[in-house]
C-alpha cells in the first residue's frame, strides 16, 4: 500500500467520521460526546492561531487568549447589550478579536524571540485585569449569560445553534473554511514568505521580504483564527468570562499545537484532541488528571520532538522513499567476456 493510498484512506475515514458524529456518537456511548467533540473542533482552530506563529512564521505567542476573549465579548456584548441578530454578533467579534490583534500587533511584531513572548503577556494580562475590573460591561469572573438568536429562518424554519445537531455541524463548517483558508494561505506565496522568515529573517530581508509588514500579517491572521474560535465558544457555551483571557489559556494552546505538531496543518487538532479526550475521561476518576496530561507531553517532547503528525510524516516519508526505490527497474550493466 503506497503512502498516496494510505493518506487519501485516512483523509476520506476521517471526514465520514465527522459527518456521522451525531448519529454514530450517541448510537455508541451518549450525547455527551457530540458535545466534546464539538469543543475539541473549537479548540483545535485556537490552537491552529497559536501554530500558525509558532509553526510557521517563528513566533512564540502567549497572548492568544487575548484575541479569543475578545471574540468572545464581541458576541456576548453584541447579543446581550446592543440587540444585535446571530451574524452581526459573530461578525463583531472576528472584528473586535483582529482589530486587537492589530493594536497589539504593532508593537510585538518589532521583536523576536522571549522578546516577543513576554509582550503577548503582558498584553494578555492587562486586558485581563481590565476585563474583571470592569465587572459592570464584561461581568468579570462571572462572565456574561445570554442566550443565542436564531441563526436562519426559512419561511416558517428557524434553524438555532439550540438544536446540537445543527450546533455542531455548524461549528464543523466553521472550522472546516478556517483550515482551508489558512492551508491556502500557507501554500500561497506569502505563506512561503512566512516560512522564509522562521527559517531565518535576516536572510528573508536581505533577499527583499518586508519582515515587520509579514510578521503583522501573520499576527493579524493569527488572531482572525483565535477571535472565530472564541466566539464560537462563546455561542457553544452561551456566555463569556474574562478568565479566558488569562495566558494560562494561551499556554494550553502552545502545548497542543507542539504535541501535536508545530508547523503541520493538522498537529493542532490532534494535540487538541488527544489532552481532550484524556481529560474528560481521566477527571472523572481522578482530580489530579493534569499529572498525565504533563507526562505525556513531557514524553511526546523527547520522543516524538516534531510532534505526533511530525512523526507520522517522518513515517509517511520513509514509506514514500521506499516505494519510489521499488518503482525504479533495475539496472542492465553489460560484462565484456574474458
């Protein structure tokens, strides 16, 4: 089985997979699990904005988390103090979440390195003292409660994110056009500017990449993705809480987007996935679940150091060198009689 065979397989299983979740899902354990697997789509687009800086262009965010509850807020401000319909709320929020990312952007762009690290920080940490402190608008720890205005209405129809079904198709779809957007953009000619520039930026300048206009790019897009997250979470969980603007958030990203794989399409979403998955099942019989979560990542980071798809890659492209060394016809070398 060639490794072009292998890949279309797994790519084609894993979207019937998706597709049936809401009827396979409960048909084997219950409701529950629709509803996690809906987070974990959720998250993993979070962790694609942490990857996207991190994995492609070089840069060590921690302030993600920022731009997340701002697509939150936007939604819940949206809904619940200026009256907005489903679509301009979500609309606010992308805007809020990008237009921060642009603001801060600004200034964390012109570094590099724990440089760059410590400002997505310290940025993160303001907004967050500012979002509790202003418990009035943003309801601090407590968090604002609304409930989520109907998505579409078809004559006498109303299709609401009330209806789980609809909820997490939904969410799949959003996901889904976020991925295709950013793998378009990393194989178009900017994203090969972005990767010039992890490789090493001095040499992008010096062959005429503006590196300061790239990397802001790159935070922009970065923060598009956290803030489409963030108010996805916040329709799926139906409030917003400044406690999602704490880098501790950020940092969870970071750790699944490097288990899963830094600089692969779909590391984020299987490191999502993995510490997901191992949370809901582990906290329900033990308090103390994130030990695990620790030592796994602490194993994955010495065995596996590009992570769970960079290894099945590393795997993929032996298997590819093998097939094209079977695919050549041996050679005829003719032998001269003595």
């Amino acid at each position: 089985m060639t490794r072009r065979t292998i890949e279309i397989g797994m790519a084609a299983s894993f979207a019937a997979f998706l597709i049936a979740v809401p009827w396979l899902i409960p048909a084997l354990t219950d409701n529950f699990w629709v509803s996690v697997i809906t987070e974990i789509l959720i998250w993993s687009l979070f962790a694609a904005s942490a990857n996207l800086l991190f994995g492609y262009v070089g840069l060590l965010s921690f302030g993600q988390a920022l731009y997340f509850g701002f697509g939150m807020y936007g939604v819940a401000l949206g809904i619940d103090h200026f009256g907005l319909s489903f679509w301009p709320a979500f609309g606010l929020g992308i805007v809020a979440a990008m237009a921060m990312a642009l603001l801060s952007g600004v200034f964390a762009v012109r570094l590099s390195w724990h440089y760059f690290a410590i400002i997505t920080v310290v940025f993160s940490l303001i907004f967050y003292f500012l979002a509790v402190s202003m418990k009035p608008l943003t309801g601090g720890d407590d968090g604002i409660n609304f409930s989520p205005p109907p998505v579409f209405r078809f004559g006498g129809a109303v299709w609401s994110l009330t209806d789980p079904t609809f909820q997490y198709f939904f969410v799949l779809a959003a996901v889904t056009v976020c991925f295709f957007l950013m793998y378009r953009v990393i194989n178009s000619p900017l994203g090969k500017g972005f990767l010039a520039i992890r490789d090493n930026d001095l040499r992008a300048s010096l062959i005429g990449l503006n590196v300061y206009v790239l990397r802001l790019i790159a935070f922009v897009m970065a923060g598009f993705l956290a803030g489409v997250s963030g108010a996805l979470f916040a329709f799926f969980g139906r409030y917003a809480s400044a406690t999602y603007m704490f880098y501790q958030v950020s940092g969870e990203a970071v750790v699944w987007t490097i288990v899963g794989g830094a600089g692969t399409m779909f590391g984020p979403l299987v490191g999502t996935t993995l510490f997901i998955v191992i949370r809901e099942i582990v906290s329900s019989h033990w308090e103390h679940h994130s030990l695990i979560v620790g030592l796994m990542a602490i194993l994955v980071v010495i065995f596996a150091p590009k992570g769970i798809v960079g290894l099945w890659n590393g795997w993929m492209t032996r298997l590819g060198e093998r097939d094209a060394a079977a695919s050549v016809p041996p050679r005829l070398t003719l032998r001269a009689d003595p």
